[in-house]
C-alpha cells in the first residue's frame, strides 16, 4: 500500500489532483488492473488519498494523512543515510610483539602522522583481531584510498606504505594504520592515538572493543 | 522485503553488523518469527545482506547493493518533499461580472498589493471555476493563512479583508485573491498578475488553467 501511495506521490499527486485510470496505474506500479483498483480503495479506506470519479474519469489526492505517512518514511530514510559513510568494526584485543612501537616511534612516519592526523601518536598500537562475522567492514578498509602515509627509506632498510583512517574509540580520536604490505593479516587492526589507549580505556586481551571509522 | 531491509537499516546495519535472532527480529517488524527468518533468507539471496552464523548467533550487515536500494529510495522520497508546499489548482476560465476591475483599482487595496506582493496589479481579475474533483486543493486556501491584506473605509463604505496567495500561471507571478466575505463562492478563484493575464496567454471562457500556488 505504501508503494503505491509513494508512486502516487511521485506522479505528484501531494501537490495536485491527478487524473489516472486504474488501468494506468497498474502499468506505473506492475501489478494487475484488479491489484491497482483494490490498492486505490484501501488506500482511500484509510483516509490517505481521497478519489473522485466524474464522466471524465477518476481523480486522485493524496490527503495530509497520506502525507504524513510518506513523510515519516521520509525522515526514516533521511536517518539512515545521516553521518553516512561512518561504521563501525568491533574487534578483540590481543598482545602484538611490540613492533607497533618501533614503527609508530619512525621520524619518517611519526611526522607525517602529525600532518596528516592531526596528532602525535603515543608509541605503540592497540591490536585488535577481527572475528569472521565482523569481516564485512574489517574488508572495506582495504577497498578504500583512506589516507596514504608514504613509505621511506633509510641507510638500513625501506618502510613501506600505510593506509590510515581516522577513528574514535570509546570517544577518543585515533586512526586504523595498515601497513600496505602483502602479508600483513586481513583480520588485524592497529590503532593509534595520542594516548595509550590500552591504559586509557583500561583494556586487557580478549576484551571487546568497537571502532568508528570515521570516513 | 524493503521494509524488513529499512528495519535493519534502522538499527544501524548499513554502518555495523548488527547480531539479532529472528525471534528479535521479528518482535521489531511485528511479523512471526517464520516469516522474520523467511524474509532475511530472501534478503540473502538478493545479496541485499550478509549473514553469518556463528555458535554466538545470528549476524547480519547490509550490503552496497542494499544500501544503493536505500538510497534509491530515500531520493524518491526527497524528491517527493522537495520544494514542498507548493500546489496546484486547475480550473476553467469565466467572465466575471467586471467587479474585479473596481476593486484591484481601489487605491485602499492596490497599495497593498504593491507593498506585499511586490508588483502593481493589472485592474482587472482572472476568473477561474473549479471544478469538483479540483476542490481539495481550492479548500486548503481557505484553510490556509496566506498574506493578509487589510479591509479599509472610504466615507462611502467599507471594503473588507482579502486573503492573497503568491502564484505562478504559465510561468507568470502573481496572486490569488480571496475575498473573506461570508457569501464569495468557494468554488472560484480570482488571480491578479501584473500584466492582463487573459490577453497574454491567450485565454478564452472555457479554457483549463494550471495556477501553481507558492505557499
């Protein structure tokens, strides 16, 4: 019924009387000369639309019921599609071996973290390890550009290229850092923020913790 | 099967994976838990969402191509609200009986005219009958405030409030004028325009009008 009342509404109907056949309406909305006829009637049953029928065939109004109704459908989906491109990945910490330390401490990345994040990142990161039923979003991160924190090298070794993406945790901003090489894990996030989250938050392995990637 | 989507939507699963039992699931849409766990099956299908189960429950995310149906959705919609309020009243041109002329002439109404509806008005009104099935659109005028032009005397008589209405007519601004005496007609319109609306467009008794009124 609904369909048929936001078709209407499309054909205008909210802003003038329209003239349509139950036969022309049933090609707009696919459905049987019979369905269109019977939908029309409930449709008018229920106060949302009012029908005149006159020698010059049958007129159509969608009532201010009719358009509250399409309304609130309206601010339904205006929700969904608000702060769009935000979601969340809900993951579980576990120990790294230390290594988010030494890198996060690199001058060469440590000064484009500050450019490019707005922060100075405390020496370490928070790992987080993805479960199967969390992948959906876990999996997107390696589909997006996020922001591109370059590679270098010094006289030792070359670092390679990390993918950041800004974040909150528990209402602190951070950023997901995924070093851009071939076997880093899929089901691995590091975190890094300015403060030591794992202390901050007072988080110990195994607890669960959920990110907001802000996109 | 839309409707179960923009549930899920709701709760967030365009932007986490949501965990919820089709028993859950059901009590939210108000359906059997048959039909909630039918319909997420179809939603699968679709490729609409991602389902995963584990021995914690039931997880489930909505999908790009779900979400893209969304917000097909939600652009109808928007499209449906988009420049709101405007309406539009159709009806048959008549001759009145050249009162229209008198009045608009009044200096008492004309410049009032000139300062709320920002144009001088042709002395003259255009007439329109509106017919049955027009009516909705013709009655909500006379629910509507509109722009109050004041009632005056003169040491003859006195000439009392007219209700006025911006509008546009074959894509000429004016104004619909409703006298708020008891015994005006409820089934006409008068239209003042700045120009003689009946020689610029050509229009004859008999003639179908579309009066789009700015509300």
């Amino acid at each position: 019924m609904l369909q048929v009342l936001k078709a209407l509404a499309l054909m205008n109907a909210t802003r003038k009387v329209l003239k349509i056949s139950s036969k022309e309406l049933a090609e707009k909305i696919g459905q049987s000369i019979q369905t269109a006829s019977r939908k029309l009637k409930e449709l008018e049953d229920e106060g949302l639309i009012e029908r005149t029928l006159t020698k010059d065939g049958q007129f159509v109004v969608i009532t201010d019921k009719g358009k509250e109704l399409l309304y609130k459908e309206y601010l339904d989906y205006k929700r969904i599609f608000e702060g769009e491109g935000e979601f969340v990945i809900k993951g579980k910490v576990f120990s790294g071996l230390g290594e988010g330390k030494y890198y996060v401490s690199l001058e060469g990345y440590k000064k484009q973290f500050e450019e490019k994040l707005g922060f100075t990142p405390y020496p370490g990161t928070l790992n987080l390890r993805i479960p199967k039923e969390q992948m959906f979003f876990r999996a997107k991160l390696d589909e997006m550009d996020g922001i591109k924190i370059e590679g270098f090298k010094t006289k030792e070794r070359t670092f390679g290229e990390v993918k950041a993406f800004k974040c909150r945790i528990n209402g602190i901003d951070g950023a997901i850092v995924i070093p851009q090489r071939t076997h880093y894990p899929k089901n691995v996030i590091e975190i890094i923020a300015p403060v030591k989250l794992r202390e901050v938050l007072g988080l110990k392995d195994g607890d669960w913790v959920e990110v907001e990637v802000i996109a």
